[in-house]
C-alpha cells in the first residue's frame, strides 16, 4: 500500500499561454525568470504583451528550476528558448539563473511588474514573499523610490502562513475564504513569533477552538505584523499586493481593512508573477536600447 | 517550610524550601490546564517528604503563567527577582543572571542583594530561546540532549544565517545536502541561540560571575556556546530548570 503525504502548503502549479498572440509576427521576445525561496516563475512577453508563462515550485537547486520554469513555459508555444532575445533573472536564486543575461533584484522587478499588472497609477507595493516582505514606493513609471524589507523573520511571510496551513491541514487556496466562516468574532494570536504563533494555535486547538477561527486568529496577527512593516514607509495610494499571500484573501481583507484603503485587483493576471513579468519588461528595454545603438 | 511554583511555557516546576535547605523538586508538563498541573505538581512534592498542606507556610508564584493560579495563591514574584534570588542561594557571587527557558530569556544585571540592577527580555522570537534548539532537533531528527553533546565534537566553522528558527529549518536541510555532519549543524546552531543570548545579555551588561538557569541551561552545547560568545566562565548549578521555583520560595 502506499500512501501520499499531500501538502497543505503548495499554491497550485501551472502554466498559461495567451491565445491572442502569435509570437511569429512578434518584433521583440523577451524573458523574466523570477526563482523565489519558495516558487518559481518564468514569463515570455512579445512586443511587451504577456504571452506565456508557468509558476511553480523552487527545487532544492535553482538553475534546475529556472530550466524547468522555462521549459514549462515554453511547452507548446512552437517558441525555443533560443528564440528569446534576452532573459533577465530575478528573486531570491537570481545569481544562479545560467540563461539570464543580467541579473536585477526582485525590488525593482516587482515594482515594474506591478506597474504593468496594476497600473501605473500604483505607489505602494506590498510583496509578500515566501521568505520576506517588502514594502515598495514607487513612481508612476514603476521606478522604485523607496523600500523596507523584513528577510530577518518569518512572521508576515508566506514561509508561515504554509507553517499554518501543514498545522492545520488546510489546503493553503482555502485558507482565505475559511477564515471567514466564523460565528464570532475572533482574537488575533498574540505571537508575532510563527513558532510561538504555532504552538499558540495549537493551545487553541486543544482548547476547542475550530479550525476556521484558529486560521480567523493567525491571518489577523499576519496582517498586524505586515501593517507594522507597510507604517515604516507610509502608504500613498494607489495600493497594490503581489506575491503568492496577495492570492489569500484572508489576508488581504484584514489587511485593508486595517489600513482603512483598498487594494487594486489583479483582474485575470496572477499577482505571483509580478516579478518575473517586471524581469521581462526589463529585458524587453534592453533589447530595444541594444537595437537603437546598432542603428 | 516554604512553596515556590514556577509556572513556564512548557513546564511547572515546583520547590519547597526550609531554612536553607531545599527539601523537594517537582516539574511537572504545564499543557494547556496551568491550574491543574499547578495542583498535581503541589501534591506530588508534598507526597516526596511526605508533608502535607499545612505544613506549608508561604507559597509564592512566579513564570509566564503566575496570574493562573489565584485560587491557590495571589503572591507573585516577577520572573526577574525570582531568578536572582534563586541564583544567589547557589552561587552568593552572582552578579548577571541569564535564564533561557523554552519560550523566552531574560538576562538581568544584580548586586549581592539580588537587587536588579539593569535587564534585557526576549519573548519575542524563538531564535533566542530554548524553542529554538528543540525546532532544531525535530528538522535534525535527533533527541535535544544528543543534539546537545555532539556540538561539542564539531570545531568547524559553519555558515548560517539562523536569525529565524522557521527559516533555520529549511537552512538546516541545505546544510545536511551540502555535507556538513550533524556536529557541525550542532555547533552552527548553538552558536547562534548563543549569540542572540549574549547580544541581550549585554543590553543588561555584563560583570563576573555570570550564571545561567533555565532548562536550557543543562544544554552543555549551549553552555560551551554562551562561553566562547561572552568570551568567559559560567556558572550553572545541579538543576538549573528549578531556580525560578526556588527563587520564589525564598523571596520575603
């Protein structure tokens, strides 16, 4: 008999290719790999427009996920990986990408992916990472100003909101809409620590607290930390949320509900992908400035 | 005869002191009833010199979890002075006293008296607690005390950033990938429990002698640690776990 341990932590992986472009007649081709602590994206634009992409898990080594990344991206597009003029690399493995041509941090990719995804109307970015968050400001060109970042701990982090999820044995996409499915309301655990914050949670437990209230009482501890983190650089609206905790809503929520503002909705993009879409818009300019100068 | 009880984290630990001498230690799992495992560890101290309640003629409270317990006694001490004046009874040069319990440490700077004179508190973050060790040990998949021990067979030096036990975790795995023996993982990892206790430590300062209490405090790996970060000898007395539960019942 075997058994398969399933894992409460892992957002779905997947890849998605735009029905509308015909990379063909496209002019410039350009790449972003974007290798996380914890997942990985690859996007292929052409002529700036999204074309493909996938996103998933990183593996134990990163030129092995940004092959895979890629590669899955490419999968039945008919396009090589040849035929991407130029790759920049990003995110938390961004030095050990071997296609990318140049490597810019996750900051600046951020900010410019989500100019792209939210609108240039964007000021603030907050990008909640597996392992660190980070509050961007920046301008209406998705330049970065300004920005704090928490890489110390992982209270805030997706790293422990999956510490959460594995606890609790639920499925990290329904963490969101379950922490709403309370009868009262619901103290935030009193740990900004995610061990202590774990060990709390399960007290509750033991104590009868149901499942639903105990992810209630961690999302709401989340979004206090965050705030804190989102107060040390002040918030100037528009309002946006990347990375893979801008798809739980059960963060989001409490967290605009705290800053009393709203935050722009990604629409039909994934905010996920946010980093290696600016790494791709990167490389789209330095194509189009390489062309410029041969003229 | 007097009854310190010290309610922690993870453990209750219970003391009867008399004139001097220490009679009967009793540590008992806090679990989630802090109130019943008060009682239980009361009973079972008594039972060991075999008294009974009414030979008891102060009980003293202090730990996380002293507000717990006002049906059996509303004096508390606060963990701080309990701590120095456990650690006087054993050692009267105590001048710093460091307690590293499961879920939080405390250093506090102290005169012959016992009257403190500066502190420092973490319970903010288990990389500079004893949760921090046992986190280790549970990705290293090896008991604590051996966890321990082999720290000190290591005399390698091993890079890790393990400013967060969530993170140290996946850390830990890399280091395992990458070669390093357990020892070695060991010795990074009570080094760096070591470093943020030394660094608080320092907030309340330092002066000779220094002891340290607290379950962590029987982990000879950190022991070894805390010396070489603070650069200098420690004191740890024989059942350094019960001098919060001692300090509290001898204070007046």
């Amino acid at each position: 008999m075997t058994t398969a341990k399933t894992e409460f932590r892992k957002w779905l992986e997947y890849r998605w290719t735009s029905p509308d472009i015909d990379w063909r007649k496209g002019n410039v081709i350009s790449g972003g790999i974007d290798i996380g602590s914890v997942s990985s994206q690859a996007v292929i634009m052409v002529d700036g427009k999204l074309y493909a992409y996938s996103s998933m898990r990183t593996g134990s080594n990163s030129p092995d996920s940004a092959e895979r990344a890629l590669g899955w991206a490419l999968e039945d597009t008919g396009l090589n990986g040849k035929d991407i003029r130029y790759i920049v690399g990003t995110g938390y493995g961004r030095i050990n990408i071997p296609m990318a041509k140049k490597v810019i941090t996750e900051i600046a990719c951020h900010a410019l992916g989500a100019n792209f995804i939210y609108g240039s109307s964007v000021r603030t970015i907050l990008d909640v990472g597996g392992q660190d968050v980070k509050a961007i400001r920046c301008d209406e060109k998705g330049k970065v100003i300004n920005f704090i970042m928490n890489d110390k701990c992982a209270a805030g982090t997706g790293r422990g909101m999956e510490v959460i999820a594995e606890l609790l044995e639920v499925p990290i996409v329904e963490i969101g809409e379950r922490s709403f499915k309370v009868e009262r309301n619901i103290d935030p655990v009193s740990s900004t620590c995610v061990v202590f914050a774990k060990s709390e949670a399960l007290k509750l437990l033991r104590g009868g607290m149901a499942v639903n209230e105990v992810l209630a009482a961690y999302n709401q501890a989340m979004a206090i930390r965050i705030v804190e983190v989102l107060e040390r650089i002040g918030l100037e609206r528009e309002f946006a949320i990347t990375g893979g905790q801008a798809k739980n809503i059960g963060l989001v929520r409490r967290l605009t509900e705290l800053l009393k503002t709203t935050a722009v909705d990604s629409g039909e993009l994934d905010p996920q992908v946010a980093g290696a879409i600016g790494a791709a818009l990167f490389a789209k300019a330095i194509i189009e400035k390489s062309r410029q100068s041969s003229k | 005869m007097k009854l310190g009880i010290d309610i922690g984290a993870e453990n209750t630990k219970v003391a009867i002191v008399k004139n001097g001498d220490v009679l009967s230690l009793v540590s008992v799992g806090t679990g989630s009833e802090q109130y019943a495992a008060v009682e239980k560890g009361i009973k079972q101290a008594l039972e060991k010199i075999d008294k009974s309640k009414k030979d008891i003629k102060q009980i003293k409270v202090t730990g996380v979890g002293k507000k717990a317990i006002p049906d059996i006694t509303k004096e508390e001490v606060n963990e701080i002075s309990a701590a120095a004046k456990g650690a006087l009874f054993f050692f009267p040069s105590s001048r710093v006293v460091i307690d590293v319990g499961a879920e939080e440490a405390r250093a506090a700077r102290i005169d012959s008296e016992g009257k403190i004179k500066d502190f420092a508190v973490n319970e903010k973050c288990a990389a500079g607690a004893g949760s921090f060790v046992e986190a280790m040990a549970k990705a290293l998949e090896i008991p604590v005390e051996e966890l321990s021990k082999i720290a000190l067979e290591s005399k390698k030096k091993t890079p890790m950033n393990a400013q967060c036990a969530i993170f140290a975790e996946s850390e830990v795995v890399s280091l395992i990938h990458a070669g390093f023996t357990k020892a070695d993982i060991s010795k990074a990892i009570h080094d760096a429990v070591a470093d943020r206790i030394a660094g608080m430590a320092r907030r309340a300062g330092i002066e000779k002698d220094v002891v340290v209490i607290g379950g962590v405090a029987k982990n000879i790996g950190f022991i070894d640690a805390l010396k070489r970060a603070l650069n200098m000898d420690i004191l740890v007395c024989a059942n350094p776990e019960y001098v919060g539960a001692i300090g509290a019942a001898i204070s007046e």
